[in-house]
C-alpha cells in the first residue's frame, strides 16, 4: 500500500483490529486532549491537523486555560503574553508552549506578536527564550518573596 493509500484510511478503519473504545478515546470528541474554551481538538486531531502527539503538554495548556478562564483559543491569544506562562503555578514549559503555538498557528495568529506582547523594554528585550523568562520570573517572585519577609 503506498503512503498516500495509508494517509487516507480513517481512525475508524482500525476498529477491528484495536478496538472501538481504544480507537473512540483517540477520535471521539467526547475525549478531548486539549481543550481552549470552546475549542477542542481530540488525539487524532492534534496529531493530524495541528501536527501535535504531546497529550501531557496539552493536558497542561488545558488545565491552565481553565485556571485563567479562556474562553476560545482567540480568547487566549488576546488576553495572555509569555509572561502569563512564566508564572510557576501553571506548570507550563516549552514542550506546553510548543503546543500552543501550533494551535495559534493552526488558527492564523502571528506567534511573533504574541510573544512580543507584555514586554516593556522594548521589542529587542522581548527576544529570549521563554526558558530564560520564566527565569526570571521565577527570580523576580523569590525577590519579592525575600522582601515581604525581611519587612516582617
């Protein structure tokens, strides 16, 4: 069977072989992997359509989505920046934010704008890896720790 032959043959062709259960809880929409508000994508569809397999990454996107209230993935791309996700508490890394990012391309947003958003020193300061904000994010917040504690 050639490669395109295979590309065609739907999640559902595997029924007997895998099982329906085990094939629904990958393309059923009842079993969303990453939900953003209203917008959902099952296992099948991240890996097919968004080009994504990191369900853990995308497991993480969605409880903080639901932490921060989004609404839609545009909800999303409008009211966050990098800075949003440095905070420790979401648990986001760049595996999370790799998965983010192809769903804001998916649906048309400018990543490049996205990140550059929050930044107050200018757009040249914005261009770090978001490793490195949120290191120091993360050292900003010990310093503030630090502070309320030596005042008391």
């Amino acid at each position: 069977m050639s490669a395109s032959a295979r590309s065609r043959l739907a999640p559902t062709d595997y029924r007997r072989q895998l099982g329906g259960s085990f094939v629904d809880h990958l393309t059923d929409a009842k079993y969303p992997a990453l939900i953003i508000g209203k917008d959902s994508w099952t296992r099948h569809e991240l890996a097919t359509e968004i080009g994504i397999v990191h369900t853990k990454a995308a497991a993480i996107l969605t409880k903080a989505c639901r932490t921060l209230g989004i609404r839609s993935t545009a909800d999303l791309f409008a009211r966050t920046s990098p800075y949003t996700f440095a905070d420790v508490q979401l648990r986001m890394g760049v595996t999370t934010l790799y998965v983010m990012f192809a769903v804001f391309r998916a649906k048309g947003h400018d990543i490049d704008a996205w990140y550059a958003k929050g930044n107050t020193k200018g757009e040249a300061a914005a261009v770090v890896t978001f490793i490195t904000l949120k290191e120091r994010e993360q050292a900003a917040e010990k310093r503030t720790t630090k502070g309320r504690k030596d005042q008391t």
